[in-house]
C-alpha cells in the first residue's frame, strides 16, 4: 500500500480499520484534559473496560457469599485460574494443560528453572542474549550460584556484532553448536525489550534442543503481540507477564507454558504447594503431593483472583478479535509509523534512526542521535505517552487493540515540531 502522510488518509485507513471499534473498548488516559497518543502498550496496556464488572463480581461475591465463593459464586474461585488456560493457549500455541497462570514473571521463571536447568558437572552452561532485561540477568546469575556454580564460566551471552543492533540468528545457533554438550538451557526473551527484535524462536529452540539442552522463553514481550506456536515448536518452558500487551493491569499475574512431555512426570524436580496436587484430593489434606495431570501442578498457593479478574476479562477481547486479525492490524499500523518516520528522518537528517530489525511486533526502537531525554519530554508536555530508555531510545508501540492510524500522523507532527525546535 502506498502510504501517505496526511490526516484524512490516516482517517480513510481508520474508517477501514476492523479492529476500529475495540478502541472504545479500552479506557484512555488524559493530559491536561485530552485523550493521550498512547504507544506504551508494551510497557502497561490500557484498561478494557470490561474488567471494572470482572472485579466488581468477585468483590461483590465476597461480600454476598464470604468464603462460599470459594465454591458458590458465579465464577468459584477455587478454580477461577482454570478459566484462563484455553484462551491464553490460543495466544502461545499450546494445548490448554500445558498453561497456567500464577505468581510473577520473575517468580514463575525461578520456579520453571528449578524443574529445567539442572547442571551437571559436564552440561552446566546457559545462553543467554547480550543484555537481557535485568531480571532475566539477576534470576539466571542466583540460579547458578545456587548450584555452587560461578556466572562468568555458566552464563555465555550471545552478542550482538560491532556496529549493529540486533542480533543475528546464525550467531545464536553457531553459539549453540559450539556450546554442544556442555549446554544445559537455552533461555532468551522472544522479543527483545530494548530493540523490538523478534527472534527465530523456531530455530533456536530446534537448535538447542538438538544439542540436548532445555529451551526456555522469556515472553514477557510477545504475549499478545506475536504469533506463538510453542508446543509445535517444542519449547519446553515459557512464561509471561500480562500487564503488557495482554492489558490486564499493574504487575499482574503471569502465564506459563510446560510443554506436555514434562507433565505427569514423577521425575521432575519442583516447588510444590496445595493448589498443585489434585483437585479432587486436595481438600483431603493428605500429606503426599499428589501432582495435577497439567500445568497447575507448578501452582503453588490459591488463585489471586482479584487480580485474575481484569486478566479473564482482557483475555474476552482477545477471544473475540483472535491474534491473526490483530497481527494484521499490527504489521499495518507499525508499518504506517515506519512510514512517517522515515519521512521525518529524511526532513531532519540525522536526528534518529530506527534500531528495531524487520523481524518485529508491535515496537519500533527509535535511537535518538543528538537529541536526547528533552525531546521526550517535549511528547510527553504534547500528550503522547512514550517510553524512555537510558541512554537514548524512545520505544513506540502502536498497539493493534487501541492504537489508530490518526495516532500516528498526530504523533509524526508532534516529533517533527519538537526535533525542529530543539534543532534551533
Ligand atoms: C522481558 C522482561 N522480563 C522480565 C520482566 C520482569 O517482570 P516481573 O516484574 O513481572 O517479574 C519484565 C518486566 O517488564 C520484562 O520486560
């Protein structure tokens, strides 16, 4: 398609838009009294509106029913979590046993590691991207020292090459083979936080489970965003926050994946807790942990279920668009933005580049040259929410579900106005 940068045809593109009526399924956010430019989905996705009923439900079923919700409320909540497999399978490309939601991303890591990095004298060795989001480095460095092992020899971090900024998959597998025997997991994040980059998950998986390691994902960044075919690509571990592109609110509750050749096993290593042992035992208290037939066997406590609430009603939205509707609006609407940046860049020589490779989701990695945090104030003071990271990237992510195409012009003008004025 052959873009143009003018309001009425980013209005045309609107109008054509199917996903537009989803925008007001979302609240928006204000700035000084105005609805903001809001391309920091891959940060906080905004509210569906739908979850305010979602909590209020169970708020109210508290009140009604006390700790009978627990069995009688429209939703019980001793099983409330079950309700978010099948939908939440959709999304990763997995069979509904293999996920679970619990805990936090950090925390569902460390417990998934406790099952699948498992060194032994000779197979200790993690890959691991070049600066990982810092969780990631601090989770994979305590593991290790857990096992009396020492990070500078365990961890080996596939770099990018001098001059560029993304990685390239040969490197991650020619890294792989080398590493061959000595490899114990392979743990990386699907799309990469800082430049947007989506990696060949197939590929690597395939690679490093051809050298005989585990091989985990950090998803973090790509539920919701990208497609994911996890099970057929014989991942065996995954999880993911879902405060990003899965909408459900602040530090909420995370996914994971286990791959089901690891479920029903009596062999694995695990930290268990009531919530994993059979349901129909369960209240038997008996002192054997009796492990549930799927995923849930990794719960460890009952369901926070105020904080699923938002979850299960975001995860409604996702039902009713499905990923492949939103991954076509997605490639469309970043495509639109790449569009009206390049035109800026060209205007402004020299002011940025992108960073972001073309395999990507929702997010373009903008590197500012000779601008720096004054220029994202200045989207800020204009209403656009962005997000800054040190030492000079803004990172834009249009997000399908509730981003236009009037975003992006608007935005485009509001960039060009604050690169020229600081340029003078
Ligand atoms: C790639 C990645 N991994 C891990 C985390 C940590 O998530 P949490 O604080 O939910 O454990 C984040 C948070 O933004 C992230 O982006």
């Amino acid at each position: 398609m052959q873009f143009q940068n003018t309001l009425a045809f980013a209005q045309q593109l609107d109008a054509q838009d199917e996903l537009r009526s989803y925008r007001n399924e979302f609240h928006f956010p204000k700035w000084e009294g105005k609805q903001v430019i809001y391309f920091t989905g891959n940060s906080l996705g905004l509210q569906p509106k739908l979850a305010q009923s979602y909590v209020d439900g169970i708020m109210n079923d508290w009140k009604e029913l006390g700790v009978e919700g627990h069995f009688h409320s429209d939703k019980p909540w001793w099983d409330y979590h079950e309700r978010l497999a099948a939908p939440l399978a959709k999304i990763v490309g997995a069979h509904a046993e293999e996920v679970s939601v619990m805990n936090t991303l950090s925390v569902n890591l460390h417990l998934l590691l406790v099952s699948f990095y498992r060194p032994t004298k000779t197979r200790f060795k993690i890959l691991c991207e070049e600066k990982a989001f810092p969780s990631d480095q601090y989770l994979l460095q305590s593991q290790v020292r857990f096992h009396g092992l020492d990070p500078k020899e365990a961890i080996v971090e596939v770099k990018k090459r001098e001059g560029e900024h993304f990685w390239r998959t040969e490197d991650i597998l020619s890294k792989i083979e080398e590493l061959g025997d000595g490899l114990a997991l392979v743990l990386i994040g699907g799309v990469n936080y800082y430049n947007g980059q989506v990696f060949d998950m197939e590929s690597i998986t395939k690679a490093g489970k051809a050298a005989g390691a585990m091989v985990g994902w950090d998803l973090a960044h790509a539920a919701g965003n990208i497609a994911l075919e996890l099970h057929d690509w014989d991942v065996d571990f995954a999880a993911w926050c879902s405060y990003k592109y899965m909408n459900s609110g602040p530090g909420n509750a995370s996914g994971v994946f286990i791959n089901k050749k690891h479920l029903g096993k009596d062999d694995i290593p695990r930290f268990e807790g009531w919530w994993g042992t059979k349901k129909e035992t369960r209240f038997l208290m008996k002192p054997v942990f009796e492990p549930m037939a799927t995923a849930d066997a990794w719960q460890i406590s009952n369901p926070p279920v105020l904080a699923l609430a938002p979850y299960l009603a975001s995860l409604q939205l996702f039902e009713a668009v499905g990923m492949d509707a939103l991954i076509a609006k997605r490639n469309q609407i970043v495509a639109y933005l790449e569009f009206i940046l390049h035109g800026i860049a060209q205007e402004v020589k020299g002011s940025f580049e992108i960073i972001t490779p073309k395999e990507r989701g929702c997010q373009l990695s903008v590197l500012l040259h000779g601008h720096g945090r004054p220029l994202f104030d200045y989207l800020m003071q204009h209403g656009v929410l962005a997000d800054w990271r040190e030492p000079n990237v803004i990172r834009l992510a249009p997000v399908p579900f509730y981003c236009s195409y009037e975003d992006i012009f608007r935005f485009g003008q509001i960039l060009k106005d604050g690169i020229l004025l600081q340029n003078d």
